[in-house]
C-alpha cells in the first residue's frame, strides 16, 4: 500500500468520501487493465496516456464519493469513485461514470 493511504482503513468498493478524494486519486500513478495510465495533480490537473498518447484534463470534487472531470475541448463527466482493496490494502480506485455506469478500475503503480 502507498505510504499516504496507510492510515486509511476501507472495504473494498466502499465509497471514497469527500475527506480522502484527494488523498485516493493523487497517491500514486493509476494503472488500467487495457495499459492506460492516469495521473491525478492536487491542483486539479490530469493526464491520461494511452497507447503512447497523453491528454491533459482537469478535474474536482463533486460530492461524497464523486468528482467531475473536463477534457477539452468539451468533454465533461462525473464519476462515482471507489475504493480498490486486496489482501486487506488499499490497491487503487475503481470509477463508474455516472452516465452510462461504466466502469474503470485502476490499481497503484
């Protein structure tokens, strides 16, 4: 587990609150099973790569357990975040687009 998040004691697919969204999505390099990556900034930026390719985006808290992202020029969506854990440690975030209901889980690099 990421050194940030070991004072942190969830259940797998708990939601993340409002307290820790920060913590959960800037603690480390999130990886995705078809080999994409993001990362999350504490000023509200993010990059996504895929395939060798980067885009930057922004992104905010929402609420409990969601947060809204930009990608330009016009892309804008909210998304339910939730907590990854394996073997007892928290292993990354699972995200479910509050349109649609697809889901991404990424694990810590």
């Amino acid at each position: 587990m990421l050194e940030s998040l070991l004072h942190l004691r969830v259940d797998n697919d708990e939601l993340v609150g409002v307290d820790h969204m920060l913590a959960a999505l800037t603690a480390g390099t999130l990886a995705f099973p078809d080999g994409a990556t993001q990362v999350f900034t504490s000023d509200g930026r993010t990059t996504y790569t895929e395939g060798g390719r980067s885009s930057a985006g922004e992104w905010w808290v929402v609420g409990e357990g969601r947060f809204g992202s930009f990608w330009p020029p016009d892309y804008r969506a909210t998304y339910t975040l939730r907590w990854v854990v394996a073997h007892g440690s928290i292993a990354g975030v699972s995200f479910t687009a509050t349109e649609g209901g697809t889901r991404f889980d990424g694990r810590y690099l």
